[in-house]
C-alpha cells in the first residue's frame, strides 16, 4: 500500500495557528506523517515567520495520535549535536 506524507518549509511564514491546523488537517486526512525542514530563515528577503523545528516536534508529539513525524534534515552546525540530542529525546520521537 502507498502511503503519503507531507513535508513543509518551516521558515516561510509557519505559524503556531498554521502549524496546528495542518497537524490536524494531516491527521485527519489520514496522511501517514508530517515532516518539516530545519531552517532558521528562508533563501531571500524579507525574512519571514517560522518556527524552530524541534519545538514544534514536540508540539506533534503532544497533540497527534498516529501520524509519523520528524526532521528531513537537521543539520549539525545549527546547533551542538548534545542539544539537538536532548531536544529530539525531549519531544517523544524516540519512544515513537
């Protein structure tokens, strides 16, 4: 069986309301996961909004039921690979 998961571009003007619509949305739909990039701006100005990937993995791990989820890509030189460690553990995608 085929199954469709949908990948989103935090850093182009993802919200907190546009993020939790389209968790349920992608849920509901019967989508088998949501996916996000981890990047802290978008290619060219203006700069606009977005959310920091591992906080809102942890938002889907809180308020989903059985999607699958989790970074496409996360890369090292954002942050200390500990704290991207303890961020990933912390948002129940280990236990997943």
């Amino acid at each position: 069986m085929l199954e469709i998961a949908i990948m989103l571009e935090g850093q182009n003007g993802l919200t907190w309301p546009r993020w939790q619509n389209l968790a349920r949305a992608v849920e509901d739909l019967g989508f088998a996961g949501l996916y996000r990039s981890d990047h802290f701006t978008n290619a060219t100005p203006p700069d606009k909004e977005s959310l920091e990937l591992w906080v809102s993995l942890t938002w889907l791990a809180a308020h989903t039921k059985r999607i699958e989820f989790g970074p496409l890509v996360s890369p090292l030189s954002f942050r200390h690979p500990a704290l991207t460690a303890r961020m990933a553990t912390a948002s129940g995608m280990t236990g997943r």
